[in-house]
C-alpha cells in the first residue's frame, strides 16, 4: 500500500474517517495527511467513545502514526487546537507551513452570502477562505504564533517517508459529487475533492500514488441543496433505518438508495484501484459486527459483488459496525 488516497465517492459522509481508522491500526500507518478544511467531519470511534474531527486527522487513533495537515488545507486554529486537546496527539501533529488559515470574517462571509445560502454550505467559511487565499491574501499558517509549535515542510516530510517505504495514507474530505469540477456545481464544495486533487494539495506526484481506495456507503446521502438521484422522503428514510444526521453541522442528511451507475462513474474518473463499502448493516442488519466475507447474508454479498461487478473495481473492505475494527477485510 506505501501511498494510498482515500477519496469519498458520493456527497460526503460515505465512513471515511471510519476506514481511515481502521487502516491505521491494521496497517500501522506511518503517515496520515489530512487535506480540505473545517466543514468536513470524520466520524471515529475508539474506545466506545465517538470523535467528529474537522481537523485532526482520522489515523490519530494509532499513537505511532505521524499526522500532518497538508499544504493545500486551509487550517481553522481554534478549531484545530481544540481537537489537538482532545485527542492528545501535540507530539505527533505537524501542520505544512502554507497551508492557510480560514478566519471567522470567512464564516460571517459564508453565512451572509445569499448565493452560499442557497447551496446550503456549511457556514465554516470555507469558499470565502479559498477565495482569499487565490486573491494572494490570505494568512497562512507559519504567520501564526499558537500554531508555531505545529509548523513543518509536510511536503518534503512526506516525500522523504516515500523514499524511505513508509504507509503514507492521503486523507480527501466530503465526497467526488461534491467537486467544484466534477460535481453538481453551483451545489459544490470550493475545491476538487477528487483523487488527484487530494495527492496534489499533499504536495505528492500522482507517479507517487500506489492506490486510489473509492469509499462508497451502501445508500447515499446528502447534506445541503441539489440534485440526488432516487432520493427518498425522510420518513421512508427513517423506516428503512438510513435516516442521518450530519456530524458537522446537526442537519438533516437526505438519503437515496445505491446507485450502480453513479458509482461506476465515480470509480472510473478518480482511477481507483480498490474499493470500501461501508454501513452495509444498515441495509443488511444481519451482517452487524460480522468480520469475514463468508458470514455475510447471500443478498449482502450479492450487493458487494454486483458493485465490483459494475464498477471493475474491487471491494476489499465492508463495514458491518461503528467501531473501526467491525470491517469484512478481503485484501488477503
Ligand atoms: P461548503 O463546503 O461549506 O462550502 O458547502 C458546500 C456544499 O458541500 C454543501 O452542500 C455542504 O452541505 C456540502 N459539504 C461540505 N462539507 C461536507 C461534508 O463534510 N460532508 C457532507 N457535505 C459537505
Ligand atoms: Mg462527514
């Protein structure tokens, strides 16, 4: 796995913090980096105690993996050393030098902004910080004093960690339906979320990248205005037991069953080489907790196996629970 991009394929909230988790621990994980910004939370359990971290990265859960905040991120420093706090991990977290620093003028920007209203954003603040940073005035992040201790070269860090053969893990945010070039747009995040966007703001070479793992949830869901395909009323949503609530901002997630088409499309455009499948006991509660194939219902694995089916790639991990070690993992 030495490089390995983790890309979400629908809009956000597929459980990637939840593989990421798991990999750490599993893979012992030398690196994890983190990109994006503060309106995406990855959702990790460990101990039976749940973390929605905006910042952090997700491997935090392993205390040998080295966690960095890439280059191309934008940084919310009140954000970040809260969650430090939280997670302990001020030994092991270091921020690049030129990420940037999204402020709370940005959040009041998002938040007045009719247009940004209408697209349902976060309210973080985040396309007004990304509009500053390509205005070239945007603060970065070794311009801070609280943010001193944290302030590295991710980029000749991580490239070094290549050389040397150590698991560096690309952590994307949100969702590929949620790129401001591939997605629904104008119902878009402000940047590409896709795959080689993810190794780009890491500063590493797509020549560099060994995997490129899609994480597909086994239904959709979405956050904020636009279009999904086959969405489904929040009742029914609730009655089949898809219903979520989002981990960032509280609001309803709206839900539509999976789409074999749209995973296709996805799996193709962000070149991925493996797949995850998550939350499969939400639509197949009988394969709650389970941890190999075999025990699967026959439906279950007949959903698993029609998604390789049409997407050409395959799926080397399920997810059958919340806690990062509830995961079918078929790479061996
Ligand atoms: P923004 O990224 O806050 O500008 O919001 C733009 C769109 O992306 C809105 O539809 C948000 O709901 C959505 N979005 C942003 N971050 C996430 C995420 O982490 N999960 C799901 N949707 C997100
Ligand atoms: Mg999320």
């Amino acid at each position: 796995m030495p490089c390995t991009v983790i890309v979400g394929a629908f809009w956000g909230d597929e459980g990637k913090g939840k593989i990421i988790s798991y990999l750490a621990l599993k893979d012992n994980l030398d690196f994890c980096v983190r990109t994006g910004s503060v309106n995406a939370a990855h959702t990790v359990w460990m101990d039976g105690k749940k973390y929605a971290l905006h910042m952090v990265p997700a491997a935090f859960v392993n205390p040998k993996s080295r966690l960095l905040i890439a280059a191309g991120a934008n940084v919310h420093v009140a954000k970040f050393l809260e969650e430090v706090e939280l997670t302990k991990v001020h030994k092991r977290i270091g921020i690049d030098q030129n990420a940037s620093i999204i402020e709370e003028k940005h959040s009041a920007q998002d938040k007045a902004s009719a247009v940004n209203k209408g697209i349902g954003t976060t309210g973080w603040g985040v396309g007004p910080a990304i509009e500053e940073r390509v205005r070239r005035t945007a603060k970065l992040a070794k311009d801070i004093p609280e943010l001193q201790p944290y302030i590295v070269d991710s980029v000749t860090e991580i490239n070094n960690g290549l050389d040397d053969g150590k698991k560096v893990l690309l952590e994307g945010t949100q969702g590929f339906m949620l790129s401001l070039y591939f997605g629904t747009y104008p119902y878009v995040t402000g940047r590409d979320t896709g795959a080689s966007a993810i190794a780009s703001e890491a500063g590493v070479g797509p020549t560099r990248v060994d995997e490129v793992l899609i994480v597909y949830k086994s239904f959709i869901t979405r956050v904020g205005a636009g279009p999904l395909p086959g969405e489904m009323t929040k009742e029914e949503a609730q009655k089949r037991g898809w219903f979520e609530v989002s981990a960032g901002t509280g609001r309803d997630r709206r839900s539509a069953p999976f789409d074999f088409e749209l995973a296709k499309k996805t799996a193709k455009i962000n070149g991925s080489t493996q797949a995850a499948v998550t939350k499969l006991d939400c639509i197949f509660p009988e394969c709650q907790g389970k941890r190999r194939f075999d025990d699967l219902s026959a439906e279950a694995k007949q959903f698993i196996r029609e998604i390789e089916a049409q997407t050409s790639v395959p799926v080397k991990l399920v997810g059958t629970g919340p806690d990062a070690l509830d995961i079918v993992d078929r790479r061996k």
